[in-house]
C-alpha cells in the first residue's frame, strides 16, 4: 500500500495495529479519491470519511495531510451514530 499512496511514517507504523490491519487499502483510497464528507481541522489536514459496504456499511475516517494525498492516519470504521459522536466530542 505505501507504494500506492504517500504515507506519513507515523501512518507506516500505526498501520501495523491490530485494530488498524483490519483496514483494507482499498477502502483507503476510496476515502481520498471519493469521500462522503470531508472537514478541513485547524490545522490544515482533512478529515475524510467513505461508507464501506464490506463492513456493515460503517464509516472510515482518514486524516490526509494538507497536500491533499498523504495518509496520516486510518480509523477503524464505525457506524454513523458512534462516528458523529466521536466527532462531537471533538468539539467540546
């Protein structure tokens, strides 16, 4: 995968996690190319999230740099309600 995509090494290494393997890199690119939602955090990163039909149809959230194509990070997915929630308690 991080041939395909430009990786952060925080990402390379994150990646590795057991609740992170479960990420496939197609459902990855599928949140940079065509997201669903996306927010821009403050600092400059983007928040993209895409529906994965091969998980019960929950959402995966990925972080890209400014850039616009480096993955800094990928979330396990989770359902809409526990995602907007997550995100929620962000903003507290």
């Amino acid at each position: 995968y991080a041939d395909a995509v430009k990786v952060t090494r925080h990402f390379a290494a994150i990646r590795q996690r057991p609740d992170r393997a479960i990420i496939r890199d197609e459902w990855i690119d599928r949140a940079i190319r065509a997201p669903v939602r996306e927010t821009v955090q403050a600092d400059g990163r983007f928040r993209r999230w895409v529906q994965v039909p091969e998980m019960e149809n929950r959402f995966l959230r990925v972080i890209v740099l400014p850039d616009g194509e480096t993955v800094h990070n990928a979330f396990d997915p989770l359902s809409l309600t526990e995602g907007l929630r997550h995100e929620s308690s962000l903003l507290r």
